[in-house]
C-alpha cells in the first residue's frame, strides 16, 4: 500500500514538476498587463517569453539549463515593477533549491539575485526547500537537521527564511532580520 501511495504522489507532481534533463517544461503565468511563457527544451534551453500588453519583450534564454523546476510565479513586490519568480531544485542526490529571478520594471529587466544561507540560517541545512510567495514576500521553508541525521528523516523541524526585494543597486532579494 505505501508503494501505491509513493508513484500517485509522484504522478500528481508530475505537471508541477518538470525535469530540465530532457523532459521539458512549460507554464504561462499572468500577473497585471504581463504574461510570463516558462520553458525549459529537450536540449535544456532555459526561457523566459515576456508579453507585456499587445507587446512582446526581449526573451531570456539561458543554455545548458540544470535542475528541476518546481514551479513558478508572478508578484508584485514593489509597486510599479513585476517580478517573475521560478523555483528551481538541483538534481543532485541532495535537492538544494534556488530561485531564478527577474524584475520588471517599466522600461528595465534585471536578474534578481537570492543570497546563500549565513550563519543560523544555515545550520543544519541540506535542502528540500520549498519557495513560496506570501505577503510581498519571498518564503522559504526547508527542514533542519541534526547532527547525525539521515536524509530521510531531519529531527531538528522546520526553518523559514523570508526575503524582501530591493532595488537600492541592483535588484536582489534582501533576508528580513
């Protein structure tokens, strides 16, 4: 039975998630007058299409694409400007997340950068984020383990770090203290 219940867990996930290896990804995300096209191509060219209106705008593309995409979403973190966010896990043997960002503003397109975990933050880190959006805010969640701990079981609960996003120099996500 707990068999059963792993591969329809794994089969629900699976248009959510989508392998950069060869499977392929594809997800249009709206938010205001903007449409975001995510792709991701059997020979791992990672794009962004932008739609802003009747308008198209420069596309990003990224070759050699690695991970998997978990999902991804359009905020507006800062008036004026719209945020394309896509949450992406290593394809490691340890799923380390990151967050492939980029910043609209009304004439500009800017890479927003997340920083790595310091500090406490990273004690006990090994991955398994879980990024999300709430309050104008970047969430991310992952399990904290001990010393000693398998992969398969964090005995040290959960951590949440959240992120505001800043535009002071370039843009980038800022840890809220």
């Amino acid at each position: 039975m707990r068999n059963v219940f792993a591969v329809i867990f794994i089969f629900l996930l699976l248009p959510v998630c989508a392998r950069a290896d060869g499977g392929g990804y594809k997800k249009e995300v709206k938010s205001g007058n903007f449409t975001f096209v995510i792709s991701v191509s059997a020979k791992k060219i990672f794009k962004i299409s932008v739609y802003q209106g009747s308008g198209r705008r420069p596309v990003i593309k990224k070759k050699n694409f690695q991970g998997i995409i978990t999902g991804c979403e359009a905020a507006a973190m800062i008036k004026g400007n719209t945020q394309i966010l896509v949450y992406v896990t290593s394809a490691g043997a340890v799923p380390y997340g990151n967050v492939v960002a980029y910043n609209f503003g009304p004439k500009t397109c800017n890479s927003i950068k997340l920083p790595g975990l310091t500090g406490a933050d990273n004690e006990g880190y090994m991955g398994h984020d879980v990024f999300s959006m709430k309050d104008n805010r970047l969430v991310r969640e992952f399990p904290v383990y001990k010393k000693g701990d398998a992969d398969c079981c964090p005995k040290g609960g959960n951590r949440t770090v959240e992120y505001t996003l800043s535009l002071k120099n370039n843009p980038e996500f800022v840890r809220v203290k």
